[in-house]
C-alpha cells in the first residue's frame, strides 16, 4: 500500500497536520499564542501617524512579482500586511498609493484595498488611483515608483513582497526623500540590501506573520502554532539522529529510511 522510502515521509505529515488541527481548534477555544514583538510591523502604526502629522501619503508596494509564479505567497503575504496598512489610512483619512507591477497582482490588490476601506467604514474614501499599475517590466517599474514617490512627496514607504533588481533603488530613493522605509522580503540575495537601506526589516518569514500579527488572525496564528510544532518536530529528529549514530545505533536512519 506504501511505496518504500516514504512512510517516514507520510507519518511526518500527518504529525503536522494533526498539530495545524490542534492549534486551530484552540484557538478557536481562546487560546492565546504569544507572538514575538517584531519592530518593522510595529512601526507601521508609527509611519501611518507620521504621514498623518505630515499631511503627506502612504506608498506601498508588494515587488515585481507575479501571484501566479513560484514568488507567489511572498506577494499575498505583502497583500496581507496591505489590509491592516490600508483600513488604518481608510482610517485616518491618509492619502494611500499602491503601486503593482502585474495585472495580476494589480487586481488583487485594487479589490484588498476596496475592501479595507470598507471595512473601515469609509468606502466613499476610496479612490481609483489609489491603486496604479506602472509597467511589468522590472525598470521601468522601478523608474515609475520613485517618479510617483517624488512627485506625491511620501511620508512612509512600506515595500514588502518579492523584489528583484528594482529593490533596492526603490529603497533609496523612498530614503532620498525622506520618508520611513519598512521593507520585508524572503528573497535572500535581497535581505542584505534591505538591512543596509531601510530603517525597519522583516527577515525572511518574519513576512509571513504579518496577517496573525497586525490583524490578529486566529487561522493565521494557528498556522504559525503548527509551523513552530514541525519545526520542534524536525530538532527533535536531528539531535535524536545524531545522538544515537555517534553510539552506532541506526535505529532512527532505518526508520526513516522506510
């Protein structure tokens, strides 16, 4: 019934599931999980107040990626933290500017900012240039986002999704001008660049948790819950595995192996 080298394999994915399961119904049971205080999502609130007191818009954008590509959950984790970003400007009455790169994206984004106004209570606030497709080709993209961070005068420039060439040019142009720069990205040939040019940063999946941690998510965090779960799972086989090979004892490699 099981093909050989994958029982190990299937048993693995069941405990993760099961633990995604568990965390999910107590949740709904009201547990609470703690969360670690990551600093780049705090100061979101800090950059929104900012614009507020400046009188001056809030620009973000989820990269050059495509939904569609294997970059894809980098951009609807970008589109999560864009939820709570644009209710709190819905809000506060703060001019916001959502830039996209791909059509794709590009609707995705006008119907998660829509419905943030929305559920701000202000849906008469919303604008159809809140949301501007600028090109789908990298710098020209590049070239349009810091001519509409120049000419609209940002206060704060929240840059999180998959970025590739134009990253890092936005950052500093959003930096030039004076405006807060919150970035976040699992692209790892970008992180540096982003550590070195923005003042707030969430390193790889720190992205991830921003739907459980800005807008208190209870499937968001059990999902969380349940990572932390398979990751203890995953130690625990490592450290267990290397103890019992330094003794010779290949019981666990010859289970896993099944």
């Amino acid at each position: 019934m099981f093909i050989e080298g994958r029982i190990a394999a299937f048993i693995s994915l069941l405990f993760i599931a099961a633990a995604l399961l568990y965390y999910m119904s107590r949740m709904r049971g009201g547990l609470k999980y703690p969360l670690r205080r990551l600093a780049a999502l705090d100061a979101i609130d800090k950059a929104i107040g900012t614009a507020t007191e400046r009188g001056r818009p809030v620009f973000f954008t989820s990269g050059d990626g495509d939904v569609v590509a294997a970059e894809g959950t980098q951009v609807l984790a970008g589109l999560d933290v864009l939820t709570y970003v644009a209710e709190k400007c819905a809000t506060y009455n703060v001019k916001l500017i959502a830039a996209t790169s791909k059509p794709n994206v590009h609707t995705i984004t006008e119907e998660v900012v829509r419905t943030a106004y929305a559920t701000a209570g202000r849906p008469e606030a919303y604008q159809p240039d809140s949301v501007q497709f600028l090109s789908d080709q990298q710098m020209a993209y590049c070239a349009a986002t810091l001519d509409l961070m120049r000419k609209e005068k940002v206060a704060a420039a929240i840059l999180i999704g998959p970025f590739f060439r134009p990253g890092l040019i936005i950052a500093d142009g959003a930096a030039e001008i004076g405006a807060i720069t919150i970035a976040g990205t699992a692209r790892m040939s970008q992180l540096p660049l982003f550590v070195a040019s923005c003042d707030y940063c969430l390193l790889g999946e720190e992205m991830y948790a921003g739907s459980a941690y800005l807008n208190n998510d209870a499937t968001a965090i059990a999902n969380i819950a349940g990572q932390d779960a398979a990751k203890l799972y995953a130690v625990a086989l490592i450290l267990i595995g290397a103890l019992l090979s330094t003794v010779k004892v290949e019981f666990l490699i010859n289970l896993l192996k099944r």
